[in-house]
C-alpha cells in the first residue's frame, strides 16, 4: 500500500506588523492558481488594508467556523470544511494565533499540523516576535509582552521559509500613509512600537534566525549527500585549548580571526583525555571559558583518546562538525629532542586538516625549560606492597625447588616459569616487588639452570641474551602494571571528586537551602564531625559564623583541623580529622563554590532590599504627590467656598448660597473618598483585611454594586452558582471596576458573569468591560500599583482603586486580572471561587469591612 504524502508548508517570516507577509502570501497563491494549482484560502487577515483585501479577488475564500466568546462572536479556521473541500493549496494566516476556547486545538499551528497530514500543502504567515525562544527577548527590547506564541520546532519543522523584510524607514513611511494601521493610530504606534530601534533590532533577530535555519539546511544537505569536507559558508574559527599558560594568547587571536567577517563564529574546544585522567588545571581553563564566552565565542569539551593521535582526530573530528573555516592551536612546548620520538598535535592537525586552514600561533610557553616531574605518589596499599613482595621471593624459590626436582628443561621453559612470578608480583604489588622478581629470576636461572652451574657467568652467548631479553621483559612489565595501577587509582580519586564537586553544583542550583545542604554535603564528603563557613567584616575583625553543620561548631580558624580561607572575608572551616593533600584540593574547590552560593544569597538579599526600599520610596514620593496636589485641591475648594459663606459683607443670593452649599459637600465627599482609599490601601497592604467569607449570590452583589454608578450593562444569569466571599468587600471590588470602567470607557460599559474552568479549578469569572483607549503590554500590570493613572486625565482620585480592588480580591481569595477587549479597550476579569459543599448560610450585602 502507497504511503500516504505529507503535505508541504511554505512560511512567510514577518521581521515586524505590517512589512507585507500577508500581501506576499495571497500574490504566492495567485502564482500558484495561474499555474493550474487548486489553491483555496482557508483564512487570511486583512486587518482593512485596502491593497491586501484587493489581492482576495479571483481566489477561493472558504467561509469561517463562528465561535461565540463573551458574547462576541469570532470567525475561526473551519479545519473541517478545508479537509472535505481537500485543495492542493490552502492559505492559512498567522500561524501563532491562539483559537478561541471550544475550538479542536488551542493553536493555529495545529489546526495547520491536521491539514499537512491530510496531505494538503499550506502556505502561511508569522512574525519573529512570535516565536517562543524570543518572546522574553522581544519583550525586553520593545516592552510589549507577546501573549501569542509558536514553538521554534514548528517553524524550524517547515519546508520553506521565505523572510519578508523591509527597512525601518520603508516599513515607517507604510504606516504613516495609513498602509497598516488606521490614521488615528499612526502616532501612537510610531512612538512606541514602530520605533526605528525597535524595528532594527527586530530585523536582526529575524536575519539571524533565518542564518541559523539556512545553516541547518546546509548541514542537513552535507549529511544527506554524504559530504564530509568543510564548507566554509561564513568565518567559524576553532581554536584549540589544552589549559596551558598559552590559552588566552591563541582565544584573543582566534577572536581577532572570526571578527574579520560579519557573522563570524569563535568556537573553543579542549580535548579531555578518555581515560579520565585530568592533566590540565581545572582553574585555568576555567579563566579560558570565561575569557572565551566574553568574547563572544562558544566553549566545548570533547574526549579523545591520549594515543595513536587521538586529540588531534577529535580536534578535527569537531572542526569538520561545525563546519570550521580556520583551526588555530598553539605551538608545541616539546623540547626539540622530544619532537625528534614525538609527533605534536598541532603538526598532526596540519597534516589531516585537508581544506580547512590551521594557524599555529607562537607564545611565550614554548620556550619554558625542561623540569623534571614530580615523585609519583605510591598507587598501591602498603599490604598489597607486602604481598607482592612475599610472592616475589617465596614465588621464586617455589619455582626453583620445582624446576630442580623436575628434568632438566631448555632454558626458555626455565625463563618463562621465572615470568610468571614476575607477572604475579607486578600484578599484586607493584613494579619494585616485580624487579625483585626478575632479579632473583634472573639469578636463580644463570646459578642453576645455565652452565657453567653454581656460577655467576654465562658460557653460551645465547643464554646471555636470554637473560638480558627476560630482564627487560621483567622491568617493562612491572613498570607498566604499576603505571596502569596508578593510574586507576587516579581516575577513580577523578571520578569522585568530579562527582562530589558535580553534587555540590546541583546543589548550589536547584536545592530549597543551597547553603545548608551544600555543607551538609561537604561534611558528609569528607566524612568530618562539623564543617563552619566563617566571615568577617575587614582583616582585624573578629570571624562570625554565616552557616554550620554538625557538632561541635568551629568559631575559629585556628581550632579547625582543616581550614581554607577564601578571601580576608571568608573562610571554610573542617573539624573532626586531619585531611591529606589530595583531599585539601578538593576542599577548596568546595569552599570556592560555597562561598559563590553565600554570595548569591547575599546579593538576592541585597537586591530584595534594594528593590522594597525603592518601591517605599517610589510609594512615598507618590503619596506627597497625592497629598501635596489631590488633597490640597477638595481642601482648597471646601475653604473657599466656606469662607464665601461665613463673609458678613457680602450679601449672597440664595441660589449662590445653595450652590457654594452643594459644592462644600461634593469636596467633603470627595475628601472622605480619597481618605477612605489611602486607609483602603493601608489596611490591605498590612494584612488586616479581615473577610467573612458566606455563600453569595453574585447577581445581588452586582445589581448593588452598580446601582448607583450609571449606565451599565450588566448581564449576570440568574442561575449561576453561588460563590465563597465576602459580599460587604466584593460589593466595593465590582463597584470600584465598574466605575473605573465608566470613566475611561465612556458612555459604554458592560458587565458579564460566567462559569468557567482554569487550571483543574472551578470558578465563577466576572467580567468588566469598557470600550476604551485600553492599556498596552506590560501597563496593564502596573495598573495595579498603587498612585498609578494611567491615561487619566480627569484628577479625580489618588489612583488607588484598582490597587485596593486587588487587595480586596486576593482577601476573599479571588483572582483579578486585566486584559485587552476584543475590538478595543480594557476588560477586568475577576475570579470567584465556588461555594463549597458545607455552605454557610446566606448573607445580605455587608459582611467585613476593611
């Protein structure tokens, strides 16, 4: 049976609104249509954009599937009626958009996933600031949080992506002759979205996004054609670290090289050896990475084998992976006689770089002179030692005593009995034991299995190289079973510290007390009694204890039995058993992380403080605001008024009398209203918000809120379940909204009720609309701070109301949130939660006040 085809998906990528990605899009489907192609649109957005609207002519517009959403009716793509009507081509619109609830799939993308599976091609739209991975990006460049979002692996997943850019200064001029949006929103959109550095960084996000995509397919091309040579289609630089001295030279070389062309690539890579051996300094390489990614470049870590040119094919291995242009490594620092046993990595690389350049940069290292290493620890217990020893001398005269009692053998055979001992010791203690083994081999053969016997010579030349060759054997053998043995114990010590050290990273990074279970670690590590973090304020000040674990906890550096001092301000303190050298390296990679995990929490600390003290502030400076400007206004209006009254000399009419009465009362009420608003938000803002919570019926408490607020809409059934609230504090909090939603609405306002599902949670949503100018992106959250008006004109009020409203909300243990009207302006939502089972009895409007 034939496999069903895919269908293919054609995406037109938006660099910003309004660059004519939707234009492009109908002119591909007219393309296609002239070609024979049975294309049908299943759903394009003109947004009343005259010329885009034009291009629909003389193409197939399926109709919409209408959804009804708070009382408004949406068109939606009808998945359906596209899949029966089964085109070759269907347009769909923006890709990121976000379906209305009771729709088959929340996203666009996956209504247009249903299409391509049916084996109908699809031609689409998007913009890059819909993209997942640059939302936040997006958002910190313009201010404007992006609520619709596309994964990158659906853009990523598309046939072809076409970018429809246009300049800053082109896509301006579009929309200051009305080409985008309507003419009184030119202005608003040009001093905030569609200014130039918005529009610019957005363009080289989009070029950057679709670089990455055409490097993909360049890479996928190579893999699939089975091309293995680099081709260097932009300057990617790979410089090659072994954490010597001379690392920092060759990374700012290789950064000068990739800096060269635009779009130039810095990549650094060290080779660790696969036996797990680190023979580089952990310290030093970690200054390269840093230095590294401050450069802009991207650090890696590959293992290689350390023979047979090992690091030098991973080296290579890696360049070709990424498609390098230029490797770049440091000359060697083998002294000439060495080179002459010894080939270099860098002269290997040479060799089998093929088209790919390598620069070998000189450095000062290479000069360095040759020192002698070090005396390798002992690798083996002292009883293994022991042991290998005892089977040296008693192995070798257990195999003498039998060899004698035996016939007289050929000398190999006596040999070859001898290296078994020899084997033996090596294996169980070591090379001196194993050299004792041979030596007493090697005299036991020539005294009594080589002539002449009971001597000390050798009559036969053959024999003498007999001996000579099972000496050499012998000392190779011992040496390199000591060397692998030594160097087993190293991985394994490697192995654990890079473990501990690992968990003390996870640690420091997801644990609820970083600080504490990072000690509590460390003791258990080092298996000591109590582990201290010590601080002090300068050099001459005495230490204080920032955290501890165990008992007894040490005060000081001088009763610890081990202590690292980090700096003249902390020091990392161990009590219960002396620790070995090896083991105090460690320690001070642990304390080095400590004391960063310390750091972090003193400068969240910091920050916290920071950020309460500048909202006091902030807060502060608004209220004298308030109170210099909102209060002095009614005071002042009150006083007038009053002194007018109280004048003896002037003989007032009685309608003016009225009238300076009428407006004493307005200023009082207003006083009290703006009094009642500053303890509104002193009460909640203290926690002594008190509700009591009984079983409401929320369409009494909406009917009361707006009694006396105007012309509202309100639109609440009558047979909606009853809510758990206060009803005296949700009677303020609709009333508040209701009226906020008047003054910036206008004439219009509306309030709605309905049952609605959120995150596994019932609850009654309430919602209050009006038709105004709205708030944009992140406004709306700051509407909810106190001393904020924003838009409002008008004076009345400190800019408290929606600030206690929520206050108020959260008391009765509800959500209010802000959100855009569809076809303009500022909708409240408001969640209520249900009334349990056990209900309460009813009550009347009242309850707690605040």
């Amino acid at each position: 049976m034939e496999e069903k085809r895919r269908g293919r998906l054609r995406v037109f990528l938006g660099a910003a609104p309004g660059v004519g990605k939707t234009y492009a899009m109908l002119d591909e489907a007219h393309r296609r249509a002239r070609r024979g192609t049975d294309v049908v649109v299943a759903l394009v957005e003109c947004h009343r954009r005259e010329r885009t609207e034009a291009l629909l002519h003389g193409l197939e517009v399926l109709p919409r599937r209408q959804v009804e959403h708070r009382g408004l009716t949406v068109g939606e793509l009808d998945v359906e009626a596209v899949l029966a009507r089964h085109p070759q081509v269907a347009v769909v619109d923006e890709l990121a958009h976000t379906n209305a609830p009771g729709s088959k799939h929340p996203k666009r993308w996956q209504d247009v996933e249903d299409l391509l599976d049916a084996g109908i091609d699809v031609v689409s739209t998007v913009n890059i600031q819909h993209l997942e991975s640059l939302n936040d990006v997006v958002e910190h460049i313009t201010g404007i949080e992006q609520r619709e979002t596309l994964p990158d692996a659906v853009l990523r997943a598309a046939d072809q992506v076409q970018l429809v850019d246009m300049t800053p200064e082109a896509l301006q001029r579009r929309l200051s002759h009305g080409n985008v949006y309507a003419t009184d929103r030119v202005d608003a959109a040009l001093s905030n979205y569609f200014r130039t550095g918005n529009l610019t960084a957005l363009r080289e996000l989009a070029l950057l996004w679709l670089a990455d995509r055409v490097d993909e397919g360049l890479e996928r091309y190579r893999a699939q054609q089975g091309i293995e040579t680099t081709w260097p289609a932009r300057e990617r630089v790979v410089v090659a670290l072994t954490g010597g001295p001379e690392g920092a030279t060759l990374v700012r070389r290789a950064a000068r090289l990739a800096g060269r062309g635009a779009g130039g690539e810095l990549h650094a890579v060290h080779v660790a050896s696969g036996d797990g051996l680190v023979r580089t300094s952990p310290a030093r390489l970690a200054e390269q990475r840093a230095l590294v990614e401050s450069l802009g470049g991207v650090y890696h870590q590959v293992v290689g084998d350390s023979v047979h040119g090992g690091v030098a094919a991973a080296l290579l291995e890696f360049a070709r992976g990424v498609n390098a242009s230029q490797i770049v490594v440091g000359a060697s620092r083998h002294r000439p006689i060495t080179s002459l046993f010894r080939t270099s990595v860098g002269d290997t690389v040479v060799r089998g770089a093929g088209p790919v350049d390598v620069l070998v940069v000189t450095h000062e290292a290479q000069a360095r002179p040759f020192r002698l290493p070090g005396r390798a620890r002992a690798a083996l217990s002292p009883n293994r030692r022991a042991l290998g020893w005892v089977l040296a001398v008693v192995g070798s005269a257990l195999v003498t005593a039998v060899l004698l009692a035996l016939p007289t053998q050929d000398l190999a055979t006596d040999l070859l009995s001898y290296l078994v001992v020899v084997v033996g010791a090596a294996l169980v203690g070591g090379r001196w034991p194993a050299l004792a083994a041979a030596l007493l081999g090697g005299f036991a053969v020539n005294w009594f299995f080589s002539p002449p016997y009971h001597q000390l010579a050798v009559a036969q030349p053959t024999n003498a190289v007999a001996l000579a060759v099972f000496l050499l054997v012998a000392v190779a053998l011992s040496s390199a079973v000591d060397k692998a043995a030594g160097r087993l114990r190293d991985a394994e010590r490697s192995r654990a510290e890079s473990e501990a050290l690992s968990v003390l990273t996870r640690t420091a990074l997801l644990a609820k007390n970083p600080l504490e279970e990072a000690l509590r670690h460390t003791r258990e590590t080092f298996a000591v009694d109590s582990v201290t973090l010590l601080e002090r304020g300068g050099p001459r000040s005495s230490w204080t204890v920032a955290a501890a674990t165990g008992d007894p906890v040490c005060l000081d550096p001088t009763d610890a039995d081990a202590e690292v001092v980090v700096d003249e301000h902390t020091c990392l303190v161990l009590r219960g058993r002396l620790l070995g050298a090896e083991d105090r390296r460690v320690v001070e990679a642990f304390a080095t992380q400590i004391a960063a995990v310390r750091q972090r929490q003193r400068l969240r600390a910091e920050a916290a403080q920071a950020r309460r003290l500048e909202e006091g502030d902030a807060v502060r400076g608004a209220l004298l605001t308030a109170v210099s400007h909102d209060l002095r206004t009614p005071l002042a209006t009150l006083k007038a008024s009053l002194d007018s009254l109280r004048a003896e000399d002037i003989d007032l009419p009685e309608e003016v009398r009225d009238e300076l009465l009428a407006e004493v009362g307005n200023s009082a009420d207003r006083l009290q209203g703006l009094i009642d608003d500053l303890l509104d938000l002193t009460r909640v803002r203290s926690g002594v918000v008190e509700p009591h919570l009984l079983v409401v019926d929320l369409e009494e408490v909406v009917h009361a809120a707006v009694r006396d607020v105007g012309p509202v809409d309100v639109a609440v059934p009558a047979d909606l379940p009853p809510v758990s609230t206060d009803p005296g504090l949700l009677q303020r909090v609709v009333a508040n909204l209701v009226q906020n939603a008047v003054r910036h609405g206008g004439a219009r306002a509306e309030v709605a009720a309905s049952v609605s599902t959120e995150d596994a949670r019932r609850v009654v949503r309430l919602l209050v609309v009006d038709h105004g100018p709205g708030l944009p992106g992140t406004a709306k959250e700051r509407a909810f701070t106190p001393f904020q008006r924003l838009g409002d004109r008008s004076g009345a009020g400190l800019g408290l109301g929606l600030a206690v409203a929520r206050g108020l909300t959260e008391a009765v243990g509800g959500r209010l949130t802000a959100e855009d009207t569809p076809g303009g302006g500022l909708t409240m939502v408001l969640d209520l939660p249900l009334a349990g089972h056990a209900h309460e009895p009813a009550g009347v409007p009242g309850g707690a006040t605040a």
